[in-house]
C-alpha cells in the first residue's frame, strides 16, 4: 500500500512539474525576446540596464533564486572583461560611461552570459548521464550560435556599431563582430569559460534537477 502511494504520488507529481517547466520555458523566452526586441524602440543602454536589474526579482517571484549564483558569475566576468576592454568599446550611440566603462556592453554581456544559460538549462536534462565534455561542447555551440546571430541582428538591423572597432573586419558571411582578432576570440571564450566556472563551482541547474 505504501509503495503503491508514493507511486501514485510520482505519478501526479511528474506531470505537473513537465507542465511547470514548459510554462516557465515559455516565460524566460518571452523574456529575453522582448529584451532584444525592446533595443530597437529603446535606447539600448537603458534597456539591459532595466532588464539587468529585473532579472533578479523575476528569478525570485519564479521560484529559481539557485539560478542568482548564475547570475553573479555572468556578471562577475562582464566587470572583468569591461575592465580589460573597456578602451575598445566606442558606438554610435551615446551610452552611458561610469569610471571610463561603457555601461552598455558591460550590462549586455551579463545579460547574454545569463540569458543563454538559462535557455540551456532546460532542455540539460537531455545530457543526463553525458560526461561533463559533451555538455560544455553542447553548451559552446548554443552559446556560439545565439552570439551571432544576436550581434548579427544588433549590428545590421538595430545598428549597434562600434566604431572603435569598426574598421576590422567582421565575421565572413555575418559581417558582425568588427573587432580585433584577439577580441574575436574572447566573445567566443567566454560563452565556455562562464560554463565550466559555473561547473567547478558546482551551481545547481534547479530545471535539470526536477526532471
């Protein structure tokens, strides 16, 4: 009888956290698509900054706070990297600056770092039982595929440029991300470092640990 319960109970509960998870996929989609649609209404830096700064409480109000330390990392690393770049940052907008760093890509760069995570981690269920290569391998081409075409869309229909850099050449085909060799590198880095920080810091995907 009490095998049979808790049987019964899997089953009743199993379905409605399937259910909770496509309404929750759905949710963090229309979130981060509204975001990007929102930068060619709006001036961009005012947007990731706004967005940045809702992430937390819809994190919250959505039952997902282990998803913060994520969120920390992504940003962490978007401080650094601002810091070592901050002098090749120059658009064609006027954004804001604080201490000499363009806040715009600073906040978009968080928000990129934390967005396709979250996308990802519903669907690492999948990798159940795959050994931690195959995930940072799966992680690497979501994250190289959502960065272009992101910078691709920004750059030709947005026309977020950045003139510091505007004179190197962009990706062949894409003709996005106009900036030096070892800057190319490192937008396609970080995507794989910030995964396998989060790993080595052992962050709980809270999506992949319900199913």
């Amino acid at each position: 009888m009490i095998i049979s319960t808790v049987e019964l109970s899997e089953k009743e509960i199993k379905p409605k956290f399937r259910e909770r998870e496509k309404q929750l996929l759905f949710a963090d989609i229309f979130f981060i698509i509204s975001i990007f649609l929102f930068l060619g209404l709006f001036r961009p830096d005012w947007v990731v900054i706004a967005a940045y700064f809702l992430v937390i409480p819809y994190l919250v109000l959505t039952r997902r706070k282990a998803l913060l330390y994520h969120f920390i990392v992504a940003s962490i690393m978007a401080f650094i990297w601002m810091l070592v770049a901050k002098n090749e940052y120059g658009y064609n907008f006027d954004f804001l600056t604080v201490a000499g760093i363009n806040l715009f890509p600073l906040f978009a760069w968080a928000m990129g770092l934390f967005g396709v995570y979250i996308i990802y981690s519903h669907f690492e269920h999948i990798l159940s039982g795959q050994g931690i290569i195959r995930k940072i391998l799966s992680f690497s081409i979501f994250y190289w595929l959502m960065l272009i075409v992101v910078e691709t869309i920004a750059y030709h229909f947005f026309k977020i440029q950045n003139f510091t850099a505007i004179a190197c050449q962009g990706l062949p085909i894409f003709g996005c991300i106009h900036a030096p060799l070892w800057m190319k590198g490192t937008y396609f880095a970080m995507g794989p470092l910030f995964f396998i920080i989060c790993f080595l810091l052992k962050l709980k995907n809270p999506h992949a640990s319900k199913i």
